[in-house]
C-alpha cells in the first residue's frame, strides 16, 4: 500500500510557525509562574539568599551591626546680624521723631499775645499824640514772646522805647515790642510763634512795667495791632 506525504511547508510558513511556539512556550511559562505564586512554592526569582550572619542580618533591619547608623538631624543655629539690627532700631527711631516733629509742627500755635497782662492803652490819639501801637502792663521781668514766626531783624536800644526787637514774619509784616526790661534774641535769629524773646521792662519813655506792641504792615504802614492778633484768633 503506497503511503501519501504531505510536500513541506513553504520556508516563510516554517518561520511563523516557529515563532508561534515561541510565543506559546512563553505564556506558558508566565501561566506556570502565576500558578506558583498562588499556591505560596517561590518561583525562581522570588528565591531570597541568606545572610552569612546575625550581624549583617541585624544590620539589614537597621538593628546594631557594623552599618552606618540613620543620618543624625542638626538644629540650624540662625546668626544675627548685631549691625544690622542696629540700623534697623536706628532708623525706626528716626522716623518716629520725625513723625512726632510732624505732629508738634502741625499741632502749635501760628500766632500768640505777645505779653500776659492787663490791657492799658489802644491804638489812636493820646494826649494829642499819636500812639501807634497797644501797651499791656505786667509785672516787670514778665515773658514777652514772639507774636508770630519770624527772623530778627533788630534787637537792641531805640529812641523813646529804651531797648526793642523787630521781627520780621513771611508776609512782610513786621511786629515791634517795646519798653522790654531784657531782651535774649539777636540780629537774624530765626523764631516761632511762643518763644519768649524778652523780659517787660520800663525803659525809654515809659511810666510803668509795661510791653508797647505795634504792627508794621508789608509798605511799612503802623497799623491796629488788635484786629491783627483777632484775626488769627489771638485776644489780649
């Protein structure tokens, strides 16, 4: 009886044939390897080498033995600059007196009565004579104070008032007192409002302690002085 064979598959069948074994023999293994893992047996790469002695074996949990022990944490000690923060104190104290300055500056008064004392004699005519400014009698050596701000512009003796200071202020205007006892200003010294700049005396022609006050406006013009001081709120 005559035996059929099958003629053999082409080379490019036999290729993929072969890698279809492949390729079963594969899933096959990673089959077998779930089924290990399942029933607890170690699959091969699960294998765990024993440590050759109870010291690296210690060491391998972090317990004893000759392994570097854990990193030890170091507190950061923060320097301070000394100089530093003593600019800082430095500074804010500055700005803290100039605010205060500020403050006073805003704060104190623009116009003071020159003197503080019994009001005795107006602006006009007095037996026949012009009077051109107002006395205010106090007791002798009393303060007398600038009226306004203002720079110095003569300090020292004037006929008929004995000793006197004039001021001159922003606007022109110039104050003059008169009669003083004592004066504590000079030539070109600048002053505020309330600084005392002498003393009531009763020099020159003068028939008692008394301050003589007069206002001389921008042109030079002697004017009231009382509806000067009452304007800026000042009453004497």
């Amino acid at each position: 009886m005559r035996s059929h064979r099958l003629p053999p598959p082409p080379s490019a069948l036999r290729g993929r044939i072969v890698v279809a074994a492949v390729a079963i023999g594969a899933f096959g293994a990673a089959g077998a390897g779930h089924a290990l893992q399942a029933t607890g047996a170690p699959a091969p790469s699960d294998e765990v080498t024993p440590l050759a002695n109870a010291t690296d074996g210690a060491a391998a949990f972090g317990i004893g033995g000759t392994a570097p022990a854990a990193p030890q944490v170091l507190q950061v000690v923060k320097h301070t600059d000394a100089s530093a923060e003593a600019s800082k104190l430095t500074k804010s104290q500055r700005i803290t007196e100039e605010r205060e300055a500020a403050e006073a500056e805003a704060n104190r008064p623009k116009y003071v009565a020159p003197a503080h004392g019994t009001f005795s004699s107006g602006f006009g005519y007095r037996d026949g004579a012009m009077h051109y400014g107002i006395d205010i009698a106090a007791p002798l050596g009393s303060p007398i104070y600038a009226a306004a701000d203002g720079v110095v512009i003569e300090a020292g003796p004037a006929s008929g008032f004995g000793l006197w200071v004039r001021i001159q202020h922003p606007d022109g205007t110039i104050t003059v007192y008169g009669h003083m006892y004592y004066f504590s200003v000079e030539k070109g010294q600048q002053v505020h409002a309330g600084d005392q700049i002498a003393q009531v005396g009763n020099n020159g022609v003068s028939f008692g302690a008394h301050l003589h006050f007069e206002v001389w406006d921008a042109n030079g013009l002697k004017t009231n002085p009382l509806p000067w001081l009452n304007k800026a709120g000042v009453t004497v």
